[in-house]
C-alpha cells in the first residue's frame, strides 16, 4: 500500500514536472554500480553531446561522490533532487529495469532497457519461481502497471534479430507486447572496449581504479588468462569439480613456470557487496584462491568489459563474455564440469555440447591440458576455431555499432 502511494504521487508529479529531451539519466544494477552498458553509453554522451545534460542516478554516495569528483552530474536516486531530474529526463537508460535508476520516477518517463548480453544459458522465470515478488500477482498492481506502461513506453535494445538463434531463444520471454514498446538491433555499447572502430581512447571509459588496475597487470608483463565463470544456485562458481588443495597449488607452479597469471572475476550476484538473497558464503572461493601469487581477484566494482581485451586467453562456461570476447579472435576455453545438469535446469539457448568455436574442458585435469597448448604454442592455439568464432561473432551481433543507433534512437523519441 505504501509502495502504491509513492507510486501515486509521482505519477501526479511526472504531470505536473515537464520532461526535456535534453536531460537523460542512467543507471545500472538497481542502483548501487557503476557498470555495463548504461556507463558506457554515458560516458560516450558526456565526450560528444556536450548540448545533452546527463546524470547518472545511484543509491551509492561513493559512487556518486566519485561521479562529481570526475566532472560528472549524479544524484542519489530517491533524493528529492534524484526524483526531480528522473522526472524532467526524457530517458530513463538501464540494463536490467526501472530500479536500476529509480524505482519511482522510472516508471513514469520512457525507458530504454539496455541489457546485460547475449545469454547462453536460459532466463527462465521459473529459475527464481519461489522469489517472484508478490505485486506481479496483484490484480490492482498489474492493472496499474499497465496502464503506465501504455503511457510510458517501454524499448529494448538487442544485439540481433534472429529469432531462431540466441539470445532470443533465452530472452524472448521478455519482449511481450505488453512489456516491449519497440526492440531497437544494436551492438552492445560496452563492446568498445572489444571493438573500438571508433578509434577513441578507450580510458575515457575507464574509471580511475580500472585504469590503476590495468596499469598494475601491465608491470607484471605476464601472460594474462581469464577465468570468468557465470553464477550458479547453491554451488561453488570457480573450479566447481576442485577443492585439493595441492591441485591449486599444482595450478600456481604451472603459472609461475610458463610466465602467466589467471584474473578471476565472479558473477555479480557471487559477491557481497551485491546483497544479493541467493548469495552464500559457504559457496565463495574468491578470498582462497586470491591468496595465491599467480591467481589476482578483481574487485566488485570494475567492469569486466574494461580489463576483458588484456587477456590473452578467457575460460569461462555459460556466460555471455564469451560473445563480446569474439571480436577480439582468439581463443576461448569452455570450462564446465557440470554441462550435464546446467543443459537440463536452467537450461542452454545454445548448444555447448557440440559447439565448435572454443576449446572444451569437462573437469579440471582437462584444463591444465589446455593451457598447457595455449602456453605451447600461443599463436597456434589461437588459429584454431578462429573461422567458427567469426562466423559465430556475426550471427550473435547483427552490426558494429554500439551508439549510433541507439543514440539516433534516443533523438528521435
């Protein structure tokens, strides 16, 4: 009832405040990052549309604080100031929904929902079934909710438009007519930092401690293999089918030997800091394995498509990196101990088991073998399945381009 009043006096707000197509504001991951395609989409605005005011909303005060810091605009987002300007937007520009810059005034101004990436495994609601918020069953809410929608739209921005290929088999869920406006083909915008056929300065996108990172890692002048696994229920993410201690001790040796060392970078809800309700502590093998010289953890907050194109290699398992990690051709390690179950619940858009464009990897002796290749002969390693990948890379991503289509968009509307 509280939540329906709030509701209620925005919506009378959102009358009586007049919108500008000169003010947008962003936000990401229901408020408290600074990450993924909105930030990039941001940052690209604020370095060539000087005549557009955009501010990111957030619940973070340090990320806020940073923002301002940097030259940026921000406000906490349920601050009156936060609920006045996401009422005067035009946009509200996300990747996940209206909570992500706010709960409130983002139901009342169009919306464009940006998206994560081009998911492997299934979105499948009934993943979360016993999580499901109970307004979705209110018949009152689900009324009011539409009637906002047909009032103020709703537009998702997707890589492709293959229906028979994924993403859209996993996502296809999410664009009913009464939820989806218009579905706008684009590349993703992070994708710069994979693609930059734009020839930009890609630090311009960078925070100051992803920059601080890179430079650290470049001092170590080793080869460097991503690990970045995907998020599982009650179950470990990071060298799932391993718990011997002289394995990974095993796996150090063997890094330290061949002159490389592998970033780990959990999925965002395996964090702390994402108060996510299907983190569990029991399950996290970050802080151990982060104790070994060889093996760096990257912290919660630095955007993964930021560091992605320093790795000489990535593993990974059902995560959609592995589509952006195609622009940069070389080769990628599938790493899933447990494809059998995952295939099954909560299931695969994409046939893993028979893919041809990566190197697979059923258990963790399988693994070392395969970096034992790649520390063989690199540039070998990379040439195979580098024709599956491309071809791969231009049926996931219809076109190269992460602004202008979306940002044409934005000035049409």
């Amino acid at each position: 009832m509280i939540r329906f009043l709030k509701l209620t006096i925005c919506l009378i707000f959102s009358i009586l405040i007049p919108q500008s197509k000169k003010i947008l504001v962003f936000g990401d991951r229901a408020g408290i990052r600074f990450t993924d395609n909105s930030r990039y989409l941001f940052f690209y605005y604020n370095l060539f549309f000087k005549d557009v005011r955009c501010i990111w909303l957030t619940k973070d005060p340090k990320i806020q604080n940073y923002l301002k810091k940097k030259g940026f605009e921000s406000y906490i987002s349920n601050s009156l100031t936060g609920l006045y300007f996401g009422l005067r937007a035009s946009w509200h520009i996300f990747n996940y929904s209206e909570e992500d810059t706010s709960a409130y005034s983002g139901k009342f101004r169009k919306n464009i929902n940006l998206f994560h990436g081009c998911a492997i495994k299934n979105c499948n609601r009934k993943y979360f079934k016993n999580n499901e918020n109970f307004e979705d069953k209110n018949l009152f809410y689900s009324f009011f909710n539409n009637l906002r929608f047909k009032t103020f739209k709703t537009f998702f921005v997707f890589p492709n438009s293959k229906k028979n290929f994924i993403p859209w088999q996993s996502w296809m869920q999410y664009f009913p007519e009464n939820k989806c406006s218009k579905l706008i083909v684009s590349n993703l915008q992070r994708n710069i930092m994979m693609n930059n056929n734009y020839n930009l300065n890609l630090n311009s996108f960078r925070t100051d401690k992803e920059i601080d990172l890179i430079k650290e890692l470049d001092l170590k002048k080793k080869k460097i293999i991503g690990y970045f696994p995907t998020f599982r229920f009650n179950s470990k993410e990071l060298f799932i089918d391993e718990d011997n201690e002289d394995k990974f001790n095993h796996l150090n040796e063997f890094l330290e030997k061949n002159n490389c060392i592998i970033l780990i970078k959990k999925h965002q809800n395996s964090y702390s800091e994402d108060k996510n309700k299907f983190y569990d502590p029991k399950f996290d093998m970050f802080s151990r394995l982060s104790t070994y010289k060889n093996i760096i953890g990257i912290d919660y907050d630095i955007d993964l498509a930021s560091i992605m194109s320093l790795c000489d290699t990535v593993i990974s398992d059902y995560s959609s990196l592995m589509m952006d990690y195609l622009y940069l051709n070389k080769g990628i390690i599938i790493y899933a101990p447990d494809i059998e179950n995952y295939s099954k619940f909560p299931g695969l858009a994409f046939d893993l088991k028979n893919q041809k464009f990566a190197y697979s990897a059923k258990n963790f002796g399988e693994l070392l073998k395969i970096l034992e290749k790649f520390n063989k002969d690199e540039e070998h390693f990379h040439q195979i399945h580098a024709l599956e990948r491309l071809n791969l890379r231009k049926k996931v991503f219809e076109n190269d381009e992460s602004f202008k289509t979306v940002i044409d968009f934005i000035d049409k509307y």
